[in-house]
C-alpha cells in the first residue's frame, strides 16, 4: 500500500511542478519509464502472489531503471542507439506483459 501511496504522490509532484529533464537525460527517460513500469507490475505480480520483499522490489526498481539506460548509452557510444533502445523496449515490454496476464489470471481465477 504505501508503494501505490508513493506512486500517487510522485505523479501529483510531477504533474503540479511539471520538471524540466535535462537534455542529455530525454533520450533515456522513456527507457527509464518501461523499465520501472517493469518493475512496478513485477512487484504487484509478487504482491497477488504473496511473495512480495520491498527490499527486492527497491533493488528490482533502480537496477532495471540503471541497466536499461546503461544499455542504450553504450548502444548510443556505438551508434547503435535506437536498435538498442527497441531491443530493451520490446524484452521489457514482454515481461511487462507477461506480469500483466499473471496479475490478470490471480485477480479474475482465470
């Protein structure tokens, strides 16, 4: 609960303050958000399932947020930037999937 307390609250702070993101950091935001979306289903998939660690959740969160953005950096030092950043989208969006029909299956026993 106090996950989706912290959730809500981030997004009225980013909505009433409306931030400005650095120029360097706009191409690995969107990355950045599919990875911790990742990590937000993985911990309601675990939650439904009574597995649940906020330790593994808060480690799950900011490694999936560093490897993904350190992925497209080095794919951007190589010049292969927006291939990787399409690899990393379409892996994280499978699992975000995946975590998506698991939390489907416990709430509706279907």
């Amino acid at each position: 609960m106090l996950a989706v307390i912290g959730l809500i609250v981030g997004i009225v702070l980013g909505v009433v303050l409306n931030p400005s993101i650095p120029v360097w950091l706009q191409p690995y935001l969107p990355i950045m958000i599919v990875a911790a979306l990742d990590a937000l289903f993985g911990a309601c998939r675990s939650y439904l399932s009574h597995t649940f660690s906020d330790r593994v959740f808060v480690v799950s969160f900011l490694s999936n947020v560093a490897i993904a953005a350190l992925i497209v950096w080095m794919g951007d030092q190589i010049g292969v930037g927006s291939q990787l950043s399409t690899a990393v989208v379409v892996v994280l969006g499978i699992r975000i999937f995946t975590n998506a029909a698991a939390i489907r299956r416990a709430v509706l026993h279907a």
